[in-house]
C-alpha cells in the first residue's frame, strides 16, 4: 500500500499498522506518521501594504507559491487575495511551525518576484503577519472566504478588515510597523 502525502504522491510504503500508530518505509528508513491536522489561515501583505497585486500579477505569484509549497512539503489548501494582500489556507505538518512555513512562503516569493522583475523596484513583504488556527468545521468557511477576497474587497478595505479582526479577536497591537516601515 503506498503512503502518500496530502498531495497524493506515493512516497514510501506501508510496513504495519502497530497500535494506533503506522510505521511506513521510506527508501531504507522506517519511521511512524502522526496523525495530524493543524489548519492555520495565514495572511500577509505587501510592504508598506502598496497595491502592487494586480490580477495580471497576482495569478502567477499564487501559481509560483502553490508550486514552491509542493516543492517544500508543504500543504497549501487554497491561496487568495487581493491587490496588497495574500490568504493562504495551510495544515502544518508534525516538523513544521508557523513561522518557518510563513518565511518560507514569504522569503521565496519575494525572491521570486524580483528575479522575474514583476514590479520596477525592490519587492517585499511587510515583516508581520496574522495566522489563526481554524477547527474543521470551519475549513469549508474560510475557503468561500478566500476564494471571494475580490467582491469582498469591493466594499470593505484591508484597514477595515484588519481593524475589525483586532477588536473582534481582542489582539493587543503592540508596536505599529507599518508606521515605521
């Protein structure tokens, strides 16, 4: 029985189920799979929150993120956003946190845009995000969520957003960067 990943490509074999834990082998190693399923909504905006994503350049910066979270073993559910900013719907693997995933997806990205000369100057992120677990019974909401980010956008800003989810969610905001940045 093959063993694959959320993604569906076979990357080792079943060896036995012992307990409730299974033990897979991979190539000459044997090592047991968690079960885990942590989904977490990233969000993360341009610098200075500049409206540098248009639809022209925004399509192919999603497609080289889903991508490079292929390439990184990372499991990205859906992607979305609008012309400052970018959703990412992910479920953490056993090895992976937060941050490193976020600097992950953030850092090649930024990378990425330069390199192709996307934008005439120097592209990057803002240095913070926002990131907040979702339960599985909301996964289906924050999709539809996502996927409407334009008509969303039509009647409510970014600022309006972000400001709504710090007082609905009681977040403390601790230094202003963006006033810094």
């Amino acid at each position: 029985m093959p063993l694959a990943s959320a993604r569906g490509r076979g990357i080792g074999e079943f060896v036995k189920k012992k307990q409730s834990i299974n033990i897979y082998k991979f190539n000459s190693f044997i090592f047991t799979m968690p079960y885990i399923r942590i989904w977490v909504h990233l969000v993360f905006a341009t610098k200075k929150r500049e409206p540098l994503f248009k639809k022209d350049i925004r399509e192919p910066v999603y497609q080289h993120i889903i991508n490079n979270c292929k390439d990184k073993g990372i499991f990205l559910e859906i992607i979305g956003g609008y012309v400052e900013h970018i959703h990412c719907l992910i479920s953490l693997g056993s090895m992976q946190t937060i941050a490193e995933v976020t600097q992950l997806i953030k850092g090649e990205s930024s990378f990425w845009v330069n390199k192709n000369q996307l934008v005439t100057y120097k592209f990057e992120w803002q240095n913070d995000y926002y990131a907040v677990s979702v339960s599985e019974s909301q996964v289906k909401k924050v999709i539809r969520y996502i996927e409407n980010q334009e008509i969303h956008h039509a009647c409510k800003s970014y600022e309006q957003e972000e400001k709504e989810i710090i007082d609905k969610y009681g977040f403390t905001l601790i230094n202003d960067k963006l006033s810094s940045e």
